[in-house]
C-alpha cells in the first residue's frame, strides 16, 4: 500500500472570502504580452519587421488576421513557443483580438411610465457590429442574454473588507445582429438616388437660404437674424488642413444671450433636432468632465477606460449647450480649447446676438396673437407658414447631404471683396482714432475675417455650390450690419 501514508492535500473556495487572482490568469496574461511584444518586436535582416508590416496591409485589406511561423516564434522566446506546443487549447485563444464595443441600451422615452426612471441594458458588441449605431438612435437588437459575475467590492479605509453578495449575476445582452432605426441618425443613412435629385433641384432655388432659414423653429415668432444664422451653423463652413499641418476649422459657433422668455432655449432645442447628430446639455448641472470625457473603471475588466461626454458624441455635429452662465468657470475653461482649434470642435464665437425684450406695443399685439395661435392648435399658424417651408425630416437630410458632398471655396472675386472691405474696416477705425486723438479698440480682427470666410463657405454650401461667388461675400455681410 505504498503512498496510502502521504495524505494529499485538499481546498475548497470559501464564498465570502476575497479571492485573489489566480495563478494561470497570470500566466496567460504573461502569455499575450510576449506575444504581443514578439508581433512589434520580431525583425530579420535589415531591420524588416516581418509580422507588425504584414498586420498593417491585412488591415488596409479588411484581413484581421495575420498568419504566423511557429520557428519564428521559437528563435525569438523559446518558452513562449514551448507553451503554444504543449498547451495550444489553453494558450491559443487568448491570442485572438477582437474588435469590442459596450453599448450602453436606455428604455424609449415615450414608452416610461410616468415619474419613472427610464431602465437600461448593458449591450456588448464584438467584429462588424461595432461602430454602427451612434448615440441617440433607436435600436433593434438581436441577440442573447448570460449572466456574469458580480465585480469584486473595495474596501473600507480603515482596512475592513466590504461585506459580498453571494451567488448574486447581473445579466447583460451578447449581441449578434444590430438595426438602427430611422430617427436621430436619419443623416447617417446612405442617399437614394430620389432623395439627391430632390436635393438638386433644392439648391437649384434661388431663396433657399430664405425657406432654410424660415424651416429654423416656425413655432417660434420673428427672430429672423437668429434664424438666418443658426442656418449657417447647419451646414458651417470648409474645414481647411494647411501644408504645414495645421488645420483651420470650419464649424461655426454662435452665443445667444439676453433677457429670459425670448426662445433662446426653444432655438437650441431645435437645433439640436434637426442636426444630424445633436446633443443638448444644461451647462447649470454639466461639469467638465461631462462636456468632454471622464476616466471611469470598466465593470467587466476592472481597468480604467474614457467615457466621452457631449462634446464627444457630438462628433461631427452640433454641441447645444443652454445656461451657459450658470457654469463654474473652471468648467468652462476646460472646453474653450474645443471651440478654438476644434481638436474636439470669447473670441471664440463667430456670432454674438444680445436679445431684448423690448416694449412695442404692435409688436406685443403680434406676438401675443402669434403664442395664442400655437396653445389653440396653431391652424392659423400652419397656413401661413406651409408655403416655402421645409418639412424637418428633409431638412436634416439636405443639410447632411451638402456637407458630406460640397466643400466650397473662395473664388478670385470674392476674396478680393472680403480684403478689401478688411483693409476698409480696418483703415476707417484709424482715420477715426486720428480724428479723436484716442485709442479705440479695432473694429475688426483676423479672427472676425475668417467667421467671415466660414459665414461665406456656409452660404455656398445652402445651395451646394463648390465656389464661393461675390454675391454670397456680400450677403454675408449683410448679414453682419444685423444688430448683434
């Protein structure tokens, strides 16, 4: 009975006991970082960097993969190939990287019950599936739902271990098929061929700066130059990327401030709307780290990843942000380099509107007519304004179509019509600061030239046209003789 007297030796895991880390997970993720450290490292004669290459031109041809030779591997870490041949069930898998994506699934606001908080599901995504939908679009999801561990609790300061919950899963959704619904990316879907020829025919009109701009909030009354100019920040201007590698921004950002009750939030509401993709926050409960991006601790890796905020889902679109006084001006600091050099996207407005609620008695009989129209069913309202109005699902397409497909530039006229009324500007404020004996501020700045120049690109784009014409330069400064 030879080794009945050497007792072996048994465990068994005690639930509610903090558990370490085991050895093998160890092990394997030692594993991956050699091999990842063997695929960027790994060269022969010359310095030819055979695998990390070959991995960049299967990637330019859509080939995710990359095939290797097991002698390479050998003459490179002998452990780590001896590891691949004796255990490549366990060893293998972990070398297959995919592309991964956490959705984060909130309840239809119209489906909640009243006083409710909307309920959410955790969506993972893997391969083809990610990047396809974007913030705010509705979803049709297909897919399967396991269950997963809960993460390990902290502890306390003072060194005392949380109490866990044992046996408790949290359930989450493994997708395998992704449908975004038409809605708030409806700017994101393919053109048909119908749709580009209603878009000709569009910026074939000659006032379709005029229908745009009377499309902006009809339910809202007069504003016109307000209008005219969120209309610009639809469609906004080129962006320009220079020889030395700078780039020049051609979004177009506008401030609206003034006396409460004159449609200032119902405009940013609107916009935020009819933009492609639009996001909208109250800058009184938004900090810095909401508008641009936090550090937040995954729930399924436990390491620490970057949640954007709305200016990052904002990408590419328009950023509506309302009480902006209300904000910490440390919170504020943090997005002005967005706004200058559009890394992301007070100089740094292109338009500035002071609104006033001002007294005018005919003025007062209209409006108040014009609000008492809208609470009855707005009949009246929609007769008026049906003529030359565009509907907003059109109008979201027609912007979105004019700035993927046009980028207008100055033509020679044009250019020399905007330095010389610059030169003009800049010429008349001198004579004047002669004339007083008196240093005044300058009229007029290189910053203020170049809105000028997006102002102008954004007028083109309205009518989809690829050169900016002398008559746009002057409408464009039409438009800055408004009182703002």
């Amino acid at each position: 009975m030879e080794g009945f007297d050497d007792p072996g030796v048994f465990f068994s895991d005690n639930f509610g006991v903090e558990e370490n880390e085991s050895q093998d997970q160890l092990n394997l993720q030692a594993v991956k970082k050699k091999f990842k450290e063997f695929i960027r490292q790994f060269h022969t004669g010359n310095f030819n960097y055979k695998y990390r290459d070959a991995l960049k031109r299967n990637y330019n041809l859509s080939h995710y993969w990359v095939e290797i030779n097991i002698e390479d591997l050998s003459s490179f870490d002998e452990v780590l190939a001896e590891k691949l041949y004796k255990k490549p069930t366990e060893h293998l898998p972990i070398l297959e990287e995919a592309a991964k994506e956490v959705l984060k699934l909130q309840e239809a606001p119209e489906s909640i019950p009243q006083g409710e908080m909307p309920r959410h599901l955790t969506v993972y995504c893997e391969r083809v599936l990610c990047e396809r939908v974007a913030p705010g679009a509705g979803l049709l999801c297909l897919g399967y739902i396991p269950l997963k561990k809960l993460p390990k609790l902290g502890i306390f300061a003072e060194g005392r271990p949380r109490q866990r919950l044992v046996g408790v899963r949290s359930s989450y959704l493994r997708a395998v098929g992704l449908t975004a619904e038409e809605g708030v990316t409806g700017g994101l879907r393919p053109f048909t061929a119908e749709e580009e020829e209603q878009f000709r025919r569009l910026a074939a009109s000659p006032d379709i700066y005029d229908r745009i701009a009377m499309s902006i909030a009809p339910s809202v009354f007069g504003a016109v130059d307000m209008k005219k100019a969120i209309a610009c920040l639809l469609f906004g201007g080129s962006r320009k990327r220079l020889p030395d590698g700078l780039t020049r921004r051609g979004d177009i950002n506008i401030l609206l401030l003034g006396d409460p009750g004159t449609a200032k939030s119902q405009l940013l509401k609107f916009v935020e709307k009819v933009a492609p993709i639009g996001v909208y926050t109250s800058g009184k409960g938004s900090s810095a780290a909401g508008l641009t991006a936090s550090v937040i601790r995954d729930p399924g890796s436990r390491n620490f990843v970057m949640e954007g905020g709305a200016m990052v889902l904002a990408d590419g679109g328009v950023v509506c942000i309302d009480e902006f006084d209300k904000m910490r001006e440390d919170d504020r600091v943090a997005i002005h380099e967005a706004w200058s050099s559009k890394l992301f996207l007070l100089l740094r407005f292109d338009m500035i509107f002071i609104v006033k609620d001002e007294h005018d008695q005919n003025r007062d009989i209209t409006l108040a007519k014009h609000i008492i129209s809208v609470h009855m069913g707005g009949d009246s309202v929609e007769r008026e304004t049906a003529a030359g109005e565009l509907p907003l699902a059109l109008l979201r397409r027609y912007s979105a179509y004019c700035r993927a497909r046009c980028g207008p530039r100055l033509s020679a006229s044009a250019a020399e019509r905007l330095r010389a009324r610059y030169v003009l500007m800049r010429t008349g404020a001198s004579q004047h600061e002669r004339q007083v004996d008196k240093r005044l501020s300058i009229p007029i700045t290189v910053r203020q030239l170049e809105a000028i120049v997006r102002i102008s690109e954004s007028l083109a784009r309205c009518n989809c046209s690829l050169l900016l014409q002398k008559s746009t330069s002057q409408k464009r400064y039409d438009c800055s003789k408004c009182p703002h």
